[in-house]
C-alpha cells in the first residue's frame, strides 16, 4: 500500500497538470503557446538545468557517469527506431528524432523529482541535458538532413550546462538568490511545459494509428527493456538506476514535432504527431507501470 501511495503521489500531480492544459486547449483552440516554447527554450530551462545539477546534491561524478549512460541508451533507441523506421518502410533519417528523443524533460523530469526527490531531479537533469543538446543538434540535422555545428552556440541550455558542470566541478556552492530564483524558474518551467503538453495533445492529429502505433511501441516498450538492459549490463543500483529507467519510459517529445515542422516534409511532420499523441497516450498506462517497479526494486 506504501509503494502505492508513493506511485501515486509521483505520478498524479504530472497526468494532472497535463489534464488541466488538455481542458484549456479544448476550451480555446486559439490560445497561444508561443509564450511558454520561448521561455522555457531561453530562460526556463536554463534556470532548471543550473538548480537542479548545482542545488540537488549531486556530486559531478555522478552526474557526468549518467550523462555517459544517456548516450549509450540513445544510441540504442537509435538503432531500435532505424530497424522499425526500415521495416515500416518510412524515411530513415527524417523520422528517426521521435525514437531516439524522449520527453525527458516535460514529463521525465517532474515525474523523477516526486518519485525520488531532489537527488532524482539532479540525475534525471543530467539525462535531460544530453536529450535537449541533441534536440538542437542532432535533432535539427535529421528534420533537415544538413548539420549546422553553430545551433549548438545558440543554444542557452549549453551554456547553462557549461556553467552548472564548472559550479559543480569546483564544489563551488551558488549563492542563495542563484538558488532561489533558479529554483522558481525551474517549478515554473516544469508547470508550464506540463500544461503545454496538454494543450499540444488537442492539436496534434493522428493521421495513421496502425503506424503510430507500431511506432509508439519502440518508443515506451522497448525503451524502457533498453534502460532495463544497462541497468543489469553495469549493475546499476539505487536510485539514480530508478531515474535512468523511468527516463527510458517517457514518450516522443513534442519538440521533435515542432523542429521538424520548421525542416521535413509535411508527410514526416504528420507521421511524427500521430507517434507524439499515441506514446503518450499508451505512456498514460506504461509509466505508471515502470514508476512502481524502478520504486520496488530501485531506491
């Protein structure tokens, strides 16, 4: 009854705020997101990744072995997606983003943060911080099939990781106004995007359930087996093996849809909005699921 309580008490406040958004897109087609993409792109996230890498206790070690760890599982949602994108047919290289980019940040990191506290919150960031450099990045590269090295210095979130490392690096402790105000950005980034995935949810259509659905699968089925894997693969215990998990679950990110609708075909853009709504979706029933059982066996 205990572990249930705590899945719920990490799960609910998530799927409720994504609900609240849902009504508020339902209500009003119209309202505009463009506010919350911008500010959480150039000053939420970087207040998040700074508070929760420098104020979470967890030491750099830790974080740049998780940081390793993201790589590797990308690497391996990399190949699962090429090997469903080859037999479904579709384009390799446009439509590889929403396999190998979760949303580990929308919804991976609150979910970790109430599932393990603030030390979750440090390593689900360190995962988060490699998916969001690849958003702009490798993720910009397959939407327009051309890499621009220069994305990546118009990024602000790799400056604030740059930042964060050295704070981190040099047991510099921040200032207590940093901390604060990094701290209610990072609470309002994480309201905000939550309430804007719900709103997404009501625009974005399915234009093919059979191929989202298959899709979806190696998104939050295999994804999570791929986290499961490299978990047993290192012996990873404790809680930081926990978050690595659950950040495996998570569906496409909606990111993926907006930068492919600045570079791909509409026929890709289609095809990677029907995976965004149907993961997360099905990721409604599999990440409670991969929650209770990263909090029975990994604490």
């Amino acid at each position: 009854m205990e572990l249930l309580l705590k899945l719920f008490e990490a799960v609910f406040p998530v799927f409720f705020i994504i609900g609240i958004g849902y009504y508020l897109g339902k209500k009003n087609p119209k309202i505009d997101t463009a506010f919350i993409t911008n500010f959480a792109a150039n000053i939420g996230s970087p207040g998040l990744i700074f508070y929760s890498i420098t104020s979470t206790g967890i030491t750099f070690e830790l974080f740049s072995v998780y940081f390793f760890y993201a790589l590797v599982v990308i690497t391996g949602f990399s190949l699962v997606g090429l090997v469903f994108l080859f037999f479904q047919k579709k384009d390799l290289v446009n439509e590889l983003p929403p396999f190998i980019l979760p949303n580990t940040g929308n919804m991976g990191l609150p979910i970790c943060l109430f599932a393990y506290g603030a030390k979750g919150f440090g390593v689900a960031s360190a995962i988060s911080a490699v998916v969001m450099l690849l958003h702009f990045t490798i993720g910009v590269f397959l939407a327009k099939k051309k890499f621009d090295a220069q994305l990546i210095f118009k990024t602000p979130a790799f400056y604030a990781i740059i930042v964060s490392l050295l704070f981190l690096y040099f047991q510099i402790k921040p200032p207590v106004f940093l901390v604060n105000l990094t701290m209610l950005l990072s609470y309002a980034t994480i309201f905000l995007v939550l309430m804007s995935l719900g709103i997404a949810l009501t625009r974005l259509k399915i234009f093919s359930f059979k191929d989202a659905m298959i899709a979806s699968i190696g998104r939050v089925i295999i994804g999570p087996i791929i986290g499961f894997s490299l978990i047993k693969f290192f012996n990873l215990t404790g809680f930081a093996a926990g978050v690595l998990l659950i950040q495996c679950s998570m569906p496409s990110a909606v990111l993926t849809y907006l930068v492919g609708s600045m570079y791909s075909p509409k026929k890709v853009v289609d095809s990677i909005a029907s995976m965004i709504v149907v993961s997360t979706i099905i990721s409604f029933v599999t990440i409670p699921i991969v929650v209770f059982f990263a909090l029975k066996y990994f604490n």
